[in-house]
C-alpha cells in the first residue's frame, strides 16, 4: 500500500464530507510519512467530493456542535483547500443532449 499511496499522483475520496475530520488529517501525517516530507498532502492532488448541505459525520450520541466540531471545515488543513464547485449538472446535460440528437436525427 505505501508504494501504491508514494507513486499515487491523484487521490479521489467521494462523499468525505460525511468523514470525520481525524481521516483526512490522517491521510495528510501518512502521505507526509511515506514520501518523506512535510508539505501538506506532499503535494500530490487530492479531490474531495461532496456536499455539506446532505450529509455531516456521524457522532453517536453527539450534538450538533459535537457534528461540527468533527467535520471536515473544521480541521486545520481547510485553509490548504482550493473549494471549486459544478455549475452545470452534466448528467441532466447530456441526458438532454442525447434526447435532442434521437429526436433530430
């Protein structure tokens, strides 16, 4: 796995808006230990998806302070991220470009 996580150049992690922030910081202390140097996330490209309007980790037992205190904004490694967001939902897009081209053709 390290070899894997070292010659890795894009690392894609769906839905971490539902992980505890403790993984995320944990992937950054692993990739910093493996390839032997503190930058964060070693430079290499990390794509994190999501939406925090659906889904927030789970605190068993947990208040909605405790939710936020665990969620992804909050660790230290937010200030690193470069927050982009789709404009277009490309499946309605091509859904109805399809449908144009069968009823044109």
């Amino acid at each position: 796995m390290a070899h894997i996580l070292r010659e890795a150049k894009l690392i894609i992690w769906d839905e971490c808006t539902m992980a505890h922030k403790k993984g995320i910081e944990a992937l950054n202390r692993t990739l910093q230990d493996i390839r032997g140097c503190n930058q964060i996330m070693r430079g290499l490209t990390v794509l994190l998806s999501g939406d925090f309007r659906q889904t927030l980790p789970v605190v068993l037992r947990g208040t909605r302070a405790d939710i936020v205190k665990v969620c992804l904004k909050t660790t230290f490694l937010w200030p690193h991220i470069n927050v982009l967001s789709l404009r277009i939902n490309m499946h309605v897009h091509l859904q109805q470009s399809r449908n144009v081209f069968k009823t044109t053709h």
